[in-house]
C-alpha cells in the first residue's frame, strides 16, 4: 500500500512538471490548448498514462496526439532533469473525453432551459 501513495504524490509532481512544460517549453503548435487531466503511475513508477484534453475536432485530438508522441522525449528529459526519481517513467498520452462531455452536457441543458422559457 504504501507503494500506491509514493506513486498518487510522484504522478501529482508529474503532473504539473508537464503541465508546465506543455505551457512554457514545447513550442509545437499541435498542443496548443492541451489541457493535462491527470496521471495515473505504476506502482513500481516506471509506467506513466497521462490523460490530457483538448476541446475541438477528431482532427484536432489526432493532431494534439501526434505531438504529444513527438514531444514525449523532451518531456522526459525535462523531468529527469527536474525531479529526483531513479527511474524517469515510461510516459504515454491519453486521450480523456471528460470535458468534452461536460461542455456537451453544458450546452444540452442550456438548450432545454431555452426551450422551456427559462433563459
């Protein structure tokens, strides 16, 4: 258990190291607007799924994904730089559809309350 909650703190650090770095140091214009939702890391913390939305298109996630993957090596040089692990983890990018769904249910209830007089 105690692996776990080195593993939750650890991905809460990654977290923001790669939120920082997609906002001030990667400079493809691909993951403009990437927005990191989370990171979930083994156990052992050599294994890091990011989770990461974008608001758009299907072309525009491809797209955020492709240079997420491209950027992936300079992440992970950056943040062996920046932490002090043993081990800098294996980083894989994740699509996470839950804030498009919101902002879709969003603008469903908004169209209700219009249909119904309530604006």
């Amino acid at each position: 258990m105690l692996a776990g909650k080195r593993a939750v703190r650890v991905g809460d650090h990654l977290l923001k190291e790669i939120a920082l770095l997609l906002l001030n140091k990667v400079r493809d214009p691909r993951v403009q607007g990437v927005t990191v939702t989370g990171v979930r890391l083994s156990d052992d913390l050599k294994m890091a799924k990011v989770f990461y939305s974008v608001m758009g298109e299907k072309s525009q996630i491809n797209g955020a994904q492709v240079g997420l993957d491209s950027a992936k090596g300079f992440i992970k040089r950056e943040i062996g730089r920046r932490l002090v692990l043993r081990y800098v983890p294996e980083i894989m990018f994740v699509h996470d559809p839950t804030l498009e769904s919101g902002s879709h249910m969003d603008r469903v209830f908004e169209e209700i309350r219009k249909a119904e007089g309530r604006d």
